[in-house]
C-alpha cells in the first residue's frame, strides 16, 4: 500500500494540463483538453474537429485514489456519469464506465498526455 504521503504526491505530480484527440464517429475526432487543478477540480474543454462550434467546457471535481482518476461533472443537464482514467506516467488512458481499458483497434487513441 502506498503511504498516504506517496499518494498526495503522486496527486501534486500528476496535477496539469493534458491534451489529445478522441475519435469520433461523425467528424476527424474531438480535441480534449484537461487541466487537472491544485484544489480537486477540473476543467475539460472538447472541440469537435472540422465543426465551427465554439468548444465544450465541463467543469467539476476529480479524485484520485492508487492510479484511478474519477472526473464528477458539475450538475448541468441531469446528472453526467463519472468519468475514469489510469494514471500512467505523464499521461491519462480513458477508461470505460467498468473502469476498465477501452479495447479494439481504436484502444490507443483514448490517451490524452501531459
């Protein structure tokens, strides 16, 4: 087990800003871009590619606990899931509601890094 110590540094190191490109079914993909706060809050900006749409803000809270972050949306309409991503080194990997790992042959491209 890691020391609580061990735990909030791994928090303050991996605090920051994390950047990539989701798929998407409809367009070239979704930008992300998350920042990941000194207070336990987030903010998530999605920009559709190819769309003249202004992007996506979702703001919230996060938690981290071993190497799972928790993304819990600030309530707008109804109440958004919880989003999961593992830790890695420098980098977030998406995971499914189950909190496991994204499969198939577009598994990789859900990383966002740092």
């Amino acid at each position: 087990h890691l020391s609580i110590r061990r735990q909030r540094q791994m928090c303050i190191r991996d605090r920051g800003t994390y950047k990539g490109v989701f798929p998407a079914a409809d367009c070239p993909g979704i930008e992300i871009e998350l920042t990941l706060h000194n207070d336990n809050t987030y903010t998530m900006n999605s920009s559709y590619m190819d769309r003249s749409e202004e992007p996506i803000q979702q703001t919230g809270n996060y938690t981290v606990k071993g190497n799972l972050l928790t993304l819990r949306a600030k309530v707008g309409i109804g109440l958004p899931a919880p989003e999961y991503y593992k830790v890695e080194e420098n980098r977030l990997r998406r995971l499914n509601a189950k909190k496991q790992p994204i499969t198939g042959e577009l598994a990789d491209q859900y990383v966002l890094t740092k």
